[in-house]
C-alpha cells in the first residue's frame, strides 16, 4: 500500500496527533507530507506552527486564513435552523470539520496529491465527518487514518513516540485532556474529564469567566438580524467572524456559554464533553426570540420538527449529502421573513430575552391584548372549539374514551 502513496495532504494542527502522524506517514509511507492548517479563530501561533511541521519533516506547510466562511458558510446556516445536538451541544467542532476537509481536498487536487489523512482516533465521530466530506468532494483521493492502522493505543505511546523522535508537543501526562477550538466553542475531553462525575478544574476554561465571578451588574446587547442572519450588534453592522468575536468577548465575560454533557457518538459510544460557546449561545436564542414574532405559526412548527435531524446529520458527518442540502434549503426558505432585532440581558452565566422587535413582525397587540379590543369577536371561539371537539364526542359517544 505505501507504494501507492506517493504525496499526502495532512489535517495539521500541530497538537500531539497530528504531530506525531506527520511523522509517522514520512517514515511508514517513504512519502511527500503537505500540513494544511486551517485557522477558524481558534487563536494558535499558526507561525509557530508552520516551523514545528517544516521540523518534523513537511515538505510544504499551508495555512489558509477561513474564520470568515467558517462562520458564513457553516456556523450562520446552522444558526439558521437553530441546530443543535441532543439538546446542548451546539456543534462547533462538528461544523468545523467539513470545511477542513473541502480545503483539505482542493490543496490535494492544486498540489497532485493522492492521498488525505487526518487525526481523528477510531473511536470519535471526527473520524466519520472527514472521510464522509472526502468521499463526498473527491472519491478518487485515498484516505489515511493512522489510529486505525498503527500500533500506538494510547496517548501515552504517543507521548514516548514523540520523545524518541525529538517532537516538541504541548500534552504533558500531568494535563492530558485534548481541546479543539474556533470561532463557535472550546471543547476539552478525554484524560481526567473521563470521570462523568468529576466537576473541571475552573483552571481549564479558556473562553468564559466562571459564572459566579461574572460582573455584578448585567449586560445588555442588541442583536439585529436579516432573513435569519446575525448583522449587526448594538447596532453596530460587522462581518461574519468579527460579530461572533464580539459575542464571544460579551458572552465570555459575562460567564455565559458553558455546558457539561455527555453525548452519543455516532459509533455507539457515550462520551462527556465539556464544552465554551459563549456567542453561539446568545446568537441561538436572540435569532428564536426574532423568529417568535416574524414566522408564520406553522412553518415554525414544521421547521422545528426538522431540526433534531437536520443537527444530527451535522454531528454525523454528513454536510456534503443531498439530504443536508434539500434540508438546508427548507431551512433558509423557512427565514425570509425573519427580520428584527432581540435585546438579552448577560448576567452570572444567564443569558435571557427581555425584548424583541420587527418591521415584518407578526405580533399584534391589538389582537393580543388581555383588555377590551375591537378587532377580536370572543363568541366566535365557539364554533371554533365545538368543531375541535367533534371527533372527541364520537369517540365517547362509542365509548372508546375512559377516563384515567
């Protein structure tokens, strides 16, 4: 097989894996390494980087600069459909990965590679999310996954291969957690969070204040929104990436945005994760608090029945399917109207909803009033009820309903 290789496009990030595959298909494969590293905001010396892949033996270091569509092309569509997994997780690592990929694979095709690796472990669900967008974008590129072919089994083998091949790695046996992170979240698993039980050390947030050391006096941010995009904050208009930059530095200072789960992998695997997404967490709710008064009742009702399998295909791997796209484009055709602005107030890790307007809102307060109005006859809610009921009064009538 290692014959067959000649050029390989490697997921780098220069973290323990990765470091230590790069060196591993140089010496298993006798082949050309390219490191692709992508930044999505997750705030790594990428100069550093490059000099520690080019010491390890890469031929060529490529980094591409994708904070603005990560965030425009993956994590506003998602924010979109109000995606989220099994209730908490609000999949930044799961978004990040096909946009990877699909620059992955262009580097591959730009360079006459033929052959993609990454560094996601047999176990995980990161392993799935790349080789289904590889499979996806370029069926023809052969796909390396060292932890599926290797005899290293644990991140201390990893540690000692290092150490035997001069690797400088940022792991230590005393903090042996992995993190991965962007624009959208912070995510730390693995090592001493195994224990389900065990609460973090408050040491090992990065993104958010603990709650309790959050400022004692809320803050108030203003979020507008365009057919269900984020535009402006406190009425400043920003781009993609600096908007949810912003979020993140209101949301983390404020304690906002930490969750503690644990999740079904795809594999069948229960996994905890603790996770930081600080503006992901205002942005989801501002956009339903805008939603609530500009969607028509039931596309609301129906996208929402959409959602849980919309975010599981995400968490899946499975961006790059027709399905994901028929999906996405029922997603994006439920938001034309969702226009307006939500105003939350950030308080000890809260973030809640204290007001919402539109131009294009549904809400009528005439209609709505608890006091005397005159567009609202009360008396026809009486055929409107009796004919709700009719089935019901058969069915007892057949005597097919007992109470309980």
């Amino acid at each position: 097989m290692s014959e067959n290789v000649r050029k390989v496009v490697l997921a780098y990030s220069g973290g323990l894996d990765t470091s230590i595959i790069l060196k591993w298909l140089i010496e298993e494969y006798n082949c050309e390494v390219i490191a692709f590293a992508a930044d999505l905001g997750q705030g790594d010396d990428l100069a550093t980087v490059r000099q520690k892949a080019l010491a390890t033996g890469a031929s060529k270091v490529v980094v591409e600069d994708l904070q603005e569509e990560f965030v425009r092309d993956y994590v506003f569509p998602a924010f979109r459909a109000n995606a989220i997994y099994e209730g908490h997780y609000l999949l930044g690592t799961s978004l990040a990965r096909p946009l990877i990929a699909k620059r992955q694979v262009a580097l591959a095709e730009a360079e006459g590679a033929d052959a993609v690796s990454h560094g996601a472990t047999g176990k995980g669900n990161d392993q799935v999310r790349f080789e289904l967008s590889y499979a996806a974008l370029n069926p023809k590129l052969k796909i390396i996954a060292p932890w599926r072919q290797w005899q290293l089994k644990s991140r201390q083998d990893l540690l000692e291969f290092a150490q035997n091949h001069g690797i400088e790695v940022p792991v230590t046996p005393e903090k042996p957690y992995s993190m991965d992170g962007n624009l959208l979240h912070l995510s730390y698993e693995g090592g001493v969070l195994e224990d389900p039980w065990l609460e973090p050390e408050p040491e090992m947030f990065r993104m958010t204040v603990a709650p309790e050391s959050a400022p004692d006096k809320p803050r108030y941010v203003e979020i507008d929104f365009e057919r269900g995009n984020p535009v402006a904050v406190d009425g400043t208009t920003l781009g993609c990436a600096d908007l949810l930059a912003t979020l993140n530095k209101l949301g983390g200072a404020n304690g906002v945005g930490r969750v503690d789960l644990v999740e079904n992998r795809f594999v069948g695997i229960k996994s905890r994760g603790v996770y930081e997404t600080p503006g992901g967490t205002i942005l989801r709710m501002a956009h339903q608090a805008v939603e609530s008064i500009t969607m028509d009742r039931e596309v609301l009702h129906l996208r929402d029945s959409l959602v849980s399998r919309y975010s599981s295909l995400i968490y899946n791997g499975f961006w790059f399917s027709p399905e994901m796209q028929l999906l996405q484009e029922t997603m994006d055709a439920a938001q034309e109207n969702v226009w307006g602005r939500a105003r939350l107030k950030l308080y000890k890790g809260s973030s809640q909803v204290v007001g919402r307007k539109s131009s294009r809102s549904l809400y009528r307060t005439e209609y709505a009033t608890f006091e005397e109005d005159t567009v609202y006859d009360q008396s026809d809610a009486d055929g409107f009820i009796r004919l709700l009921g009719l089935r019901l009064r058969l069915q007892a009538l057949q005597g097919k309903v007992q109470a309980k």
